[in-house]
C-alpha cells in the first residue's frame, strides 16, 4: 500500500480572529464610524482639502444615490481611470455602496487597452479626468458606456460627458437599500496572473473584508494601525497594494489617508513632513530614491514609525541603506498579489511585534494557510526547501473574468491559489522569495506580461518573430527587453518598433533596446527562436541546424544582462 506523502501547512504565528465576512464591503469599512465620526479621513496632498470620516461617509451615500439615479443597478461595473485623488477614493466607496462593481484602470493606458478592460468588463460608467477624456471617448462614443469628469473646472459644451457633482450633490436619502451577499463581486482589478495577458481578477465582498481584517482587527493586529496614525498613499491606488493595504485598511482602522497624486521625491518629504506621516508604504523604486537623495536631512521625518515595502521584493543593501535613513522607524516587507491581496507580512508591524529577518516577506497572515510544493512533484515540502508558494483561504480571489482555464490552473480542486512565485520558509515561520516562476516581469511593481508585448510584436507585419525577457535593473526592478527577427527584406528599426509599442500599450519608455539576432527570413529556416527563461540568467536559442547561433545568443544575452 502506498503511504501518501505528509503534508506541510504553515500558518500565521498570531491566532485566527472572528472575522465578519457576513458585512457588505462598506458597512465593514465604516463599521466604526461613531467612533471616528470627526477625525480626518481623507487629506489631498496637492490641495490641503481633508474630509473627516463624516464628510466621506455622507459622500459616498450621496454617491450611491446619484449611481442609482443615472440608472447604475446593482451588478453593474464602473470603471475608475484617475490618478491619485480623494475623488477616486469617493467613487469606490459609492459605488461599493450602491452593490456596483468596480473595475480600476491604469490611467496612462493607450485608448487601445482602456477599450479592452471596458469591453471584457461590460462597463456602464467610466470617471475619468480632463486629461484622460479623449482616450475614453475614442471608445465610449460608439458605445452605451456613459463617462463622467471629475474637474471643477471641466466644460462639457453638450459632448455627452457628465460632471461628478451629478453624483455628489445628489439626496443621499434616494439610495435605494439593496440586499449584498458575501458572494457578489465588488472589484475586478486587472492581473496577468502567472502568466498570459492581464485577466479581470474577481474579488468579492469577503475576499476584501477578509484580507483587510486579516491585518488589521483583532488585539494583536498583524499591522497595526490606529486613529493616531497618519497614512500615506504615494502608490497608485488603481493597484490592490494602495487601494486594499493603505486606503481600506487605513479607513477600517480610523486612520487619516494622506493622498499623493504624483511622486517627486522632495515633494514626499514636504508632506510628510507637514502631516506627520507615521506610516509609509513604498514599492523599491520609491525607496532608492529616497536612499539616493541627498535632501533627507533638510526635513523632518521622524513622525515615520513605520515603513512598508511590497509588490517586488527589496534587496538587503537597499533595506540596510533606507534603515540608515531613517533609524527612529521599523521596516519590514510584506508580499501579496491582486488574487488574494497580502499574503505574508513582517511581524515587525503587530502591536506586538518581533524581530524578523533581513530578507524576509513576514509570516503568512493568520486566516489563512500556506504552502510550498514542489514544482515537479506537486508534493508539500517542509520547512527550508524551496518550492512553489501557495495559499487557501476566503482571502482567494471567486477567479478569473470569463477564463476558466486560467482559473482552474492558477487555483487547484484544494482551493489552493498557486502563485507562480519561489520561496521557503524558515525555522521561524518567516516567508522568502528566492525565484518566479511566472513569466511576469515585474517593471516598478506593474506587471508586464512578455506574452502581451511578444503578441503586439509579432502582429506587425516587417516582424517575423519575437522574444521578451526581463534585465535587472536598480531603479525599476526589471526593464522589459526585446529579441526581435525582422520579416524578409524589412528594414524596421529599433526606434520604429518602440513608436509602434508606444501606441498600444502604456509602458512607453520602459524597452530598453532590442537585439536584432536575425536580418532576412532565409536565416529563420536555419534556426527557429524559442526563448526559455531559466532563474533569470539566460536565453537560449534553440537551433535546427547552426548551433554557433546558439552560443553567439547566449553570450550576447550574457555580457548585457549579467
């Protein structure tokens, strides 16, 4: 009889909470509201404007009451596209109010992509900006997808577009109730995944009133956070990391949300400075500038007590040189992804805290479990072996929009979520990244996924074949590069190709050159480009009938990326 191998769960060291997943979304968020009812919410950065939580939550049902009289049902989808703003906060909240859905976009999307995420959502509203409005229009205006400004100063001279104040000044006493189950959907942010073209991610009521309880309730919060605190939101908050693990979070808690519409590094110091930031999140690019500027000792930054870094991880002389700068604060990592929102977080954070690890992601979050497999196996494996990280819990996205292939090979029959990352934990339950899988490249925390852009290569007809990989790089983590075989005859160049991206996708500046490995179609008959990525460190040409290709490849690969 054969014995079934053992199986290794690993779960947070903190003990599992109630957790009310029977809430809708907002009536979680506000849960507490009387006890907050007058304190700072929401503060605009670029215009000292703040909200108390009384302002926001009056907001948000007036919001709600203008969707429903626009004819927003509940089901529908919205999409965001704006930068940083207390509107975009505003907005969410509404329409998670009203039981809509809400679907967040890059906003320096190309007209091409935003259409796209539009149409596989079926979105009814898009609230955009000024800035934005053309590339919305270009799509909407052959459709039944109505658009909404969000300017003070936008003229719409009869083009259709509707002003926010249709919403905000509506009666909030017209919000009709509605009945939301656990189950229904209230985001659908964009992922590629493990792999392939970004996909709408379905995250549910419980999937957020879970992942934003499992950090912040209970007496021992796993990142504490409370009324004193003063919250920056510098990160884009169309990206799960700000929208879930600083504003959400930062509302359940009744802490005051400072809203930074752009980073310029001297600016950052100013605000935090002014509002007595004490608690930082930052992705690696936003740290290396801060370790790099030489302004840090003209401010005042000592309010900072805590500095949080996630969506790519950090290296140790960055985390040791960012430590230097700002000494009075505790730094940790925390690691997650849009399916399943945090996943492990540093328990340097906890109201109770202990030491980690330089290194170290954290320990899983508790409400959840945790494993790593063995890619070739499938089998668990024990503590300080490598494998695939894997999670379960109510945490765990519904899964992907109209995919259910994707689906069924990101999360198994187990209802456990494979994430396509690397890692072990350690002796002391702390989680770490050694390796991905996935073939995302991640471009300062943003994912670009190497199949989107060798597709949209491949789709112009002087390109015969094509190959994206990712080159480290300090200040963006990774930067996407091209091997590109141009048509028979073509004379394309390297700065026609990037114009060509640069119309369909939003990453404009971020290819960082191309090697053109073959000319003329006749050398495509010799070999046939196949790139395999293995940890990172090289590409190999897989050659039918001239391996001197193969090694020139390699060693052209090597002397660049190495």
């Amino acid at each position: 009889m054969e014995l079934s191998p053992q199986e290794f769960i690993f779960r947070s060291p903190l003990p599992d909470i109630p957790i009310p997943t029977h809430l809708p979304l907002y009536s979680y968020c506000f849960q507490k509201l009387s006890q907050f009812h007058d304190r700072p919410c929401l503060i605009d950065g670029d215009t000292s404007e703040t909200l108390t939580y009384a302002d926001v939550d009056l907001s948000a049902r007036r919001i709600s009451a203008g969707l429903h009289k626009i004819g927003i049902c509940q089901g529908d989808v919205i999409m965001l596209v704006l930068r940083n703003c207390p509107q975009f906060a505003l907005a969410f909240l509404g329409a998670t109010h009203r039981g809509a859905v809400v679907t967040t976009a890059n906003p320096f999307y190309t007209p091409a992509e935003l259409a796209k995420q539009a149409m596989a959502t079926k979105t009814r509203l898009v609230i955009t900006q000024s800035a934005y409005l053309e590339k919305i229009k270009s799509f909407a205006d052959d459709s039944d997808v109505m658009v909404m400004c969000i300017d003070d100063d936008y003229s719409s001279e009869n083009d259709g577009v509707l002003h926010f104040s249709t919403l905000t000044n509506a009666d909030e006493r017209e919000a009709p109730a509605v009945k939301i189950n656990p189950d229904d959907l209230v985001a659908l942010p964009f992922s590629s995944g493990t792999s392939g073209l970004p996909k709408g991610v379905m995250l549910s009521h419980e999937n957020l009133v879970t992942t934003i309880s499992q950090l912040v309730d209970g007496e021992n919060p796993h990142q504490y956070t409370h009324s004193e605190d003063v919250l920056l939101c510098v990160l884009p908050m169309f990206h799960i990391y700000a929208l879930n693990s600083i504003l959400l979070c930062g509302i359940r808690s009744g802490a005051a949300v400072l809203i930074v519409q752009k980073f310029e590094i001297t600016t950052l110091f100013e605000l935090i400075e002014k509002y007595k930031v004490t608690v930082a999140s930052f992705v690696p690019p936003i740290v290396l500038a801060l370790v790099k500027s030489g302004e840090t000792h003209r401010y005042d930054l000592s309010s900072i007590r805590a500095v949080v870094t996630g969506a790519a991880p950090l290296g140790g002389e960055l985390q040791e040189a960012v430590k230097a700068r700002l000494p009075h604060a505790t730094f940790g990592q925390g690691y997650g992804m849009t399916e399943a929102g945090p996943l492990a977080i540093s328990m340097a954070f906890a109201k109770e805290p202990s030491k980690i690890k330089p290194g170290a992601c954290g320990t899983v979050v508790r409400n959840a479990e945790m494993k790593i497999v063995d890619t070739e196996t499938g089998d668990s494996l024990p503590r300080n072996k490598s494998g695939e990280i894997c999670i379960r819990g109510a945490k765990v996205m519904k899964g992907y929009l109209n995919d259910p292939e994707a689906t069924e090979r990101t999360i198994d029959r187990e209802g456990w979520l494979h994430t396509g990352d690397i890692g072990f934990i350690d002796d002391d339950n702390e989680l770490f990244i050694v390796d991905r899988l996935k073939e995302l490249i991640k471009y300062k925390g943003f994912q670009v996924a190497p199949a989107e852009l060798e597709a949209l290569l491949i789709a112009h007809p002087n390109i015969s074949d094509a190959a994206v990989v990712g080159m480290k790089d300090e200040a963006a983590g990774e930067i996407p590069v091209a091997f590109v075989v141009r048509s028979n005859g073509s004379e394309i160049t390297e700065d026609e190709i990037k114009t060509y991206i640069s119309q369909q996708v939003f990453f404009t500046n971020i290819i960082g050159f191309f090697i053109y490995l073959l000319d003329h179609e006749e050398f495509k008959d010799q070999f046939n480009i196949s790139i395999i990525i293995n940890n990172s460190l090289f590409i190999l040409v897989l050659c039918k009938s001239n391996p001197t290709h193969t090694y020139l490849a390699i060693i052209i690969y090597l002397s660049l990326f190495l």
